[in-house]
C-alpha cells in the first residue's frame, strides 16, 4: 500500500535541534516493515551514508529513533525506512501523509565514503533496517568514481524484508546518476535467514564461506584493496569486527581514514 499527500510545503518552526516537517508519502512493504518520504528542512544538508534523528510530533515528548537517509544528497525529500516492531518506533507505525514529524537540524553517522581509504572493491553490508544508508550510498555518483566494484548485501528473516531494497536496486539502471555504472560496478546480495539463525549470523557466516566468494566472482578479502561499510544489529557488528579485525583490517574514523566503519547508532535490536 502507497500513500501520499499533495502538499510538499516545509514547515519549519520548532525551536531547539528540531524541524517540524510534513510526510509526504508511505508504502508498506510487510506488516513490519515501512518507509516514509517526508520534507527536507532548509539547509539540511547530509553526506550520503547518514542518519537522521526522527521523532513523531506528539503532545507528550516522544525519545527521538535514529533513521538512516535511504534517500540521495540531492533529493528535494528525505525517506526514510522504518520497523514497527522495533521498541523506539512508537509513534511512527501509523504515520500517514499529511502527518508532522520532527526531524533533527543536524545529520550524523560514520558510514560515508571520506572514512575509508581508498580500495577497488566495497562492501556494504547491512541486515534489517540498517540497509537504509547503503542505499543512498549506491545512488551516489561518487561510489561509483571511487570503487570499480561495490558489493551490496541485505540479510533479512523473511524474503519479504527485503522487498524495501530489492526495489530500490532494480530502479538504479532509470537513475540518471548512476545508471551508466550499475549494470557493471553493482553486485547485489539478498540473504534470507533460516528460522533457527538471525540475519546478521547469516551475513558473518556467508563471509566465512568460499561460496559466497564464487557466486559474487571476486577474491575472498584482502586489505589491501577492499573497504567494508557494516550496519545492523549490535551482536552482528560485534562478529563482523572480530572476523576483520583478525584479518589485519582497521577501522576508520572521521579524524583517520581506516579498511573498514560501523555504525552503531540505530542498529536493530
């Protein structure tokens, strides 16, 4: 289901970190699982790979959930993907166009490009929700300059869950940005856990594997020329640093540029 509203007007009046911004559309995509398209503040600007701090425009405060932009830097809206089955997502399951949200002046997040040393190959690994960032990141055109080859993998419990970024990948070839450069840089990797594991298991596990390896056609991980972006629950980030850091990778940081960045702030729970 897909809805939207006519009016696309900001309305920038809270006081304090926040904009008061109207949504414009929803489309569910299970009964879990969610994205919403809303107004961009005056001067938000964001680096593709950010996040953003949402809050429902309620009487009584509502603590803000960390969103990470699905949407590129040169959109005029922001979107956004959400999980209502996630405890900090009261107030925004029933969102519906013509809603008000409250969205943080300042985007933040650790998962964009400056962070990274140059490679030839990335890898974004995400699992739930956490995929949003990668999202924008694979619409940008700066990925593609930087990297001949990115590697995109979502781990969700059900095919469904994957249904939010399965359709943004198969749009990429209609943007006019990127579109030149997906049919031969993009790889993209949906994984589906089985019932007694959890997605980010999934995604350590595929790594592990020789397998994955020969299916994408690339060599298993080197640090010298692979650079890995990784986001999703905080066991799963727990077990993908180990199996790099034991590999030799280190991480970066917005004051040092490293092999690999995580970001913690709106993993799944």
């Amino acid at each position: 289901m897909h809805e939207t509203s006519s009016s696309v007007e900001s309305n920038p009046v809270v006081s304090g970190s926040f904009n008061r911004e109207m949504v414009l559309s929803v489309r569910r995509w299970t009964d879990t699982l969610f994205s919403f398209t809303t107004t961009r503040p005056p001067g938000f600007d964001f680096t593709n790979g950010q996040f953003a701090l949402i809050s429902p425009d309620l009487d009584t405060f509502a603590p803000p959930q960390a969103l990470g932009i699905a949407s590129p830097d040169r959109d005029d809206v922001l979107e956004f993907l959400c999980g209502s089955e996630q405890p900090q997502a009261v107030g925004l399951q029933q969102l519906k166009p013509g809603d008000k949200l409250l969205v943080g002046r300042r985007a933040r997040g650790k998962l964009v490009l400056n962070s990274l040393k140059q490679g030839t190959c990335l890898y974004l690994l995400g699992s739930g929700i956490g995929i949003a960032s990668f999202l924008s990141i694979v619409r940008d055109r700066e990925t593609y300059e930087r990297f001949p080859t990115i590697v995109l993998v979502h781990a969700g419990r059900r095919p469904n869950d994957l249904s939010y970024s399965q359709s943004v990948v198969a749009n990429l070839e209609a943007d006019p940005v990127p579109r030149s450069s997906v049919r031969s840089k993009l790889i993209y990797y949906p994984l589906v856990a089985s019932e007694r594991s959890r997605a980010g298991d999934r995604i350590v596990d595929l790594l592990a594997s020789r397998e994955f390896f020969g299916t994408v056609n690339l060599p298993p991980f080197a640090r010298e020329t692979d650079r890995i972006m990784m986001c999703g629950s905080e066991q799963m980030l727990y077990d993908l640093k180990l199996f790099f850091d034991v590999r030799g990778f280190i991480e970066g940081s917005a004051l040092e540029r490293g092999d690999y960045v995580t970001e913690k702030a709106f993993v799944e729970h």
